[in-house]
C-alpha cells in the first residue's frame, strides 16, 4: 500500500492527491477476499479540485 506523510501530502497538487488516492483504494479494495464496493469522487470549482472523497464499503458474507 501506498502511505504519504502529511507533509508530503501539503506539498502535492490535488491532481496528485487523487493519484495516490486512487492506487490506494483500488489496492484495498483488491484484495482477495474483499466483498462490496469502493468509491472515488472529487468536487470541482471551476476546474480546480476543492476536496476528494474515498469510501470503501465491505459487505458480509
């Protein structure tokens, strides 16, 4: 897995953050034995990233 101090991550553009973001869900949520669903979203204000969200949701079997 992918991990970023915070301070690397205040150094990163958004854009970037998404990246990181991204690979490292996608990692989690790869995992076998993982069972549910993983999402990514990011809010923009005129082009420009404001926030990004990630959720991971395990469903039980």
């Amino acid at each position: 897995m992918i991990t970023t101090s915070s301070k690397e991550q205040t150094r990163l553009s958004k854009h970037d953050r998404v990246q990181i973001a991204f690979a490292q869900m996608l990692a989690e949520a790869t995992r076998r034995g993982t069972f549910g669903a993983a999402t990514l979203s990011f809010n923009v204000q005129d082009g420009a990233i404001q926030q990004i969200r990630v959720a991971i949701e395990r469903s039980l079997q």
